[in-house]
C-alpha cells in the first residue's frame, strides 16, 4: 500500500510538473519563436515580384513598396535578417511549397482557396479591389470589351477576373507593370490589374490611361509560408497583431500607399 501510494504521489507530482512545464511553454512571451524552420539560419528568405507598384516595386536595384516594408518589419521583429528574392509572380507559391527557396512570399497574393491547397496563408494585411484600364477616351463600358485583347499578369486574379467578366482573349503577362506596356502601344485593348496598382500606375507613368471599372472584389493579401512551417505563421500572425494595434501598419500604409 504504502509503495503503491508512493507511486502514485510520484505520477501526480510528475503530472503536475509536466502541466506546469506546459503552461510556461504557452504562455512565455515568443515561447514559440525557436520552433520554426528557416531556408537558412538567422534570415527570412522572401520571395516578391517587383512589378508590383506601391505594394513590391524596385527603387533601382532595391526593392521597396508597401508589402515589402511590412515583411522587412515582421523579419526585424522576428530578430531575422531579411532578404527579399525578386522572382516571377506565377512562380511564387509553388516556390514556397517546394519548401527549398523561400520561408515566404510576399506579393500582393490574394488568399484564394485554389492556392490554400498548396501553402499556408498569414492573415490578410490589406484588402483591395480589381480594376479594368483602357487609354483614356477609347471605350466607355466594359460590355465593348467583349472580345478585345485583354493584358493581365499571368497566374494573377486579375488574369481569372478578365477571363470570366470581360472577354475570352485574355493574353498573360509575366511582368504586370509589361500590361502597360502593352496597352500603351496598343497591343491589347485594356489591362486587368489590382486598383492600388492601376492608380498607382497610372499616376506615375501612364497618365494618358484610365480607369473604365472598378470592381469590388475586396481581395485579401496574405503572406504564403510552406504549410510544413505552422510555428512560422503563428509567429508572423503574432506580430502582424502586434503591428495592427501598434499602429505600425497604419503608418507604413500612410507612407507606401498615400
Ligand atoms: N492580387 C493579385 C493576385 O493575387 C495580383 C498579385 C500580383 N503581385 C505582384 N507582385 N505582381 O493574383
């Protein structure tokens, strides 16, 4: 009896250290901060495609914008060195599956069900719309688009959006800001593309386009992390919080997005 009591004296005791020991796991400040994988040590690897103005653009050889300066804040509070990888939009969430080349990926990607079967999403940090441009003056509705050659980034909602609303000659493009381009010369008729990036674009480069319809899919932007790495975008979660309620985003918003 009297053994037997010990015993069970000694499990409860080890029970009770072992709940202790748990709850001190939970409720320590960053207690999961060690947990997650990295490509490489001390560094977030962040994959972005800079033809994205104000959200991932190039200042010369140097990536700026406002998703960039979000995730350069997150590795900065994560301790992390944080490097941005410029690389092809339609690429970018494979990429991170693949799990050998970025932690994330930070491109204005809109959290959609088809790319949450393959990578995890952070929750959103900005909500916009989709936009139909033409040159200024060239057509007065959308429904005169209908079989019109139709520019948008390939891989993009805005590429899916033109395809289903607008007109069935949809031609992909790998770079967004090259839909411009295109427009501008008169190798398509109009440019599906997010509307911060269409004001934003037009303000800046192409003033003699405009804005036929804005359409108000309220998609939200989202940080892609392998769906192996959860302790990553529990952390990343965390902070984004942290940045909400700081004021941080409001603030970085102010700068990058006017
Ligand atoms: N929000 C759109 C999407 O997720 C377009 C994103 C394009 N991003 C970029 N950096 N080019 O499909």
């Amino acid at each position: 009896m009297k053994r037997m009591k010990a015993t069970k004296i000694a499990a409860l005791a080890a029970a009770l250290m072992l709940a202790l020991g748990l709850m001190v796991g939970c409720s320590g400040d960053n207690s999961s901060d060690g947990d997650y994988k990295l490509i490489q040590d001390g560094k977030l690897t962040v994959a972005a495609s800079c033809d994205f103005p104000p959200f991932e653009t190039l200042d010369g050889d140097t990536p700026t914008g406002y998703g960039i300066a979000v995730i350069q804040e997150v590795a900065n509070r994560l301790g992390l060195e944080c490097e941005i990888k410029n690389t092809t939009f339609d690429t970018i969430v494979p990429a991170v599956a693949g799990g050998e080349q970025f932690d994330v990926g930070v491109s204005s990607i809109t959290i959609d069900p088809e790319r949450e079967e393959q990578v995890d999403f952070s929750d959103p940090y900005y909500i916009a719309d989709q936009s139909i441009v033409v040159r200024a003056g060239s057509y007065a509705s959308v429904e005169e688009l209908e079989g019109k050659t139709i520019a948008a980034q390939s891989g993009t909602t805005g590429y899916d959006y033109a395809l289903e609303n607008v007109s069935d000659d949809v031609v992909g493009y790998t770079e967004a800001t090259a839909c411009f381009a295109a427009l501008q010369s008169g190798n398509c008729e109009a440019v599906a593309i997010d509307l911060p990036v269409s004001e934003s674009m037009i303000a800046q480069a192409y003033p003699d386009c405009e804005i036929l319809e804005r359409v108000a899919t309220g998609e939200e932007y989202g940080i892609a992390i392998n769906k192996d790495n959860t302790a990553l975008t529990e952390a990343i979660n965390k902070i984004l919080a942290e940045m909400e309620e700081d004021g941080t985003l409001e603030k970085l918003e102010a700068e990058y997005l006017g």
